[in-house]
C-alpha cells in the first residue's frame, strides 16, 4: 500500500520545510509514505528547497497555470508512480500533517472514496466573521447542488483512492474543491468528512484576497459543474420560468378579451408570446445538452479506460 502526499506549490520556500516536516513517514496500513511537490512555475528557491529537504518526487510547470491545473498535474503524477490513495495538502502549512492517518481511515477501510478534512471553520479564530459566513454557505450550497454531506468544501486538505483519483477530470482553471465535490458525487463516489486541526496562519489566502472576486469564481465552478452533469434539470427549471412567466400576461389579455376590452393590450399578447417561445427554446437547448452531457459521459469512460490501461503498463514495465 502506497500512499503519496502532494503538495502544490507556488513561491512557498518558506513554508514549504514546515509542510515536509509535519507529514508523518510511518503509518499504520501503509507500506510506503512518499512525498511529491509540484511546483507552478514559482520564482523563488521552491524547486532548490524541495530538494534540499528530500522530498521523493518532483513535478514542474515551466509557467505558472494555476491551482487547479496544478492540483491535477500532482493527481496523474501520483498515479504514475504508483500510489493507492492519495493525500492534497497545501505548501503554505495550513493543515496539519499529523492528521493524514485519520484522513485516509475511512479509505483503507473501504468505507469512502473521497474524505475531506473538515476545518470547523467556525472556530477559526483568524477567520473573520464575514469569511466565516461565506464558508458556511458556500458549503451548504455545495451540499446542495452535489447532494452529499460536506462540511467544509473548499478544504483543500483531502484524500482519494486510487480509483477515484482515476476518475477524476478537471476542468476549472480557479479552484479543484467544488468541481471534485460534485464530479465525485454524479460519479456515485462516496464522501466522506473527517474533523482536523490547521496551524497558524504563515500567509494571506491567495484565492481569497479579494471576496466579490472569490464569490464570483466560486459560483461560477458551482454551475458550471452542476450543468455539466445534470444540464436537463437546469435548463428545464429556466425554461419552465419563462413559461410560468409567460402566462401572466397571457391571462391579463384574457381577462380584458373576455371583458371586451381586448384592445390596447395587445402589448400583453406579444409579451407572452416572446416568453413562450424563450422558454421553449431553453427547453430544447436542455435536450441538446443533456445529449452532449451523455457524450461526455462516454469520452470520460473512454478515458478511463485508456488510463487503466496506461497505468497496468507503466506497473509492468517498472516490475522486476
């Protein structure tokens, strides 16, 4: 049993040693603790340090391409070398490596796919009282569009299993944790929550200096990913507003037709009309979708697969 601890990293030689320091190499289950840092095109020592302090593995982007991309360039590394279950943990020393045993728990015993470290942000006390509500209601929404249970769904502390590292595909370019969640959740993947501890604060967030911004991006991944994958459902609940819009005005010209007044409120006639037609031509686009979404669905089995078969290649070849 391998288990392989990632670590992106953009500009973190400070904090970087820290990280390293509190990821335990023996744990009970495991045969093997490996470490692997990817660095995102940094322009400090990062690279220098990760080498100086012995971590195992080495991955580079030769610009900078952001968290997400980086987050997944550190998944299919970890799955070339090898590893059952892995770890992500951020290189700024948030969370607290102690805690990766209890992380992986529900994973080496079959109960979980996915388990995300759960912050308990309420607690924090170097989150701020407004932060503090957007987390919380960013995870329930999460919760809601995914249908699962998560408590804390930007924690980028959080481990995967083999199978579900494979079946993973990521498509953002801001940040890995709502679209993982969701992905994981329409793939019948099971989630699971683990309670842990977090160090003190050694920088600024960085996908969090600025809130409007972060809401922005944040909200945009939740319906991105959630069209992506239930496209039917949301443009019929669009196309089905234009509609139920459509018969206000629809029953106004009604009323004053029956009435006799009809004339002069012509304007309500082609107000109903124009939102019928809207409406059913979102109708029709969700079919569209929900046709390409299936398509999807067939390009990541396909995927999939190829990647099994790359991965038993690569296991044969490295075999003595």
């Amino acid at each position: 049993m391998k288990l392989i601890v990632q670590i992106p990293c953009y500009n973190e030689e400070q904090t970087l040693p820290l990280t390293v320091r509190d990821i335990p190499r023996q744990i009970d289950g495991v045969d093997q603790v490996e470490i692997l840092v990817i660095d995102d095109g940094s322009t400090d020592k990062t690279i220098s340090v990760a080498k100086e302090i012995g971590v195992d593995h080495i991955a580079r982007n030769i610009r900078n391409r952001g968290l997400a991309t980086t987050f997944f360039v550190g998944l299919n590394a970890s799955l070339k070398l090898g590893a059952d279950v892995i770890v992500n943990t951020d290189g700024d020393n948030q969370y607290r490596g102690q805690d990766i045993p209890k992380l992986i728990a529900p994973i080496l015993k079959g109960e979980a796919d996915m388990v995300i470290g759960d912050r308990n942000t309420d607690k924090m006390p170097h989150f701020s009282g407004s932060k503090k509500k957007l987390q919380k209601l960013g995870s329930f929404m999460v919760r809601l569009l995914s249908d699962t249970d998560v408590l804390d769904a930007v924690s980028g502390f959080r481990a995967f299993s083999r199978e579900a590292a494979m079946q993973t595909n990521i498509v953002t370019d801001f940040s890995y944790t709502i679209e993982t969640i969701i992905q994981g959740s329409n793939k019948r993947m099971v989630i699971a929550n683990v309670p842990i501890g977090t160090n003190p604060d050694t920088r600024e967030s960085r996908l969090f200096n600025s809130i409007p911004r972060f809401i922005a991006r944040s909200m945009a991944t939740m319906i991105r990913s959630f069209t992506m994958y239930r496209p039917l459902r949301v443009f019929l609940y669009i196309g089905l507003l234009f509609i139920l819009g459509g018969l206000i005005p629809s029953f106004r010209f009604l009323i004053y037709f029956l009435a006799g007044q009809s004339s002069g409120h012509i304007q309500s006639l082609i107000l109903a009309a124009i939102l019928f037609i809207t409406g059913f031509q979102v109708l029709m686009i969700g079919l569209v979708a929900d046709i390409i979404s299936l398509n999807r669905r067939l390009i990541e089995e396909t995927l999939l697969r190829v990647k099994r078969i790359e991965l038993d290649h690569l296991s044969s070849h490295h075999k003595p």
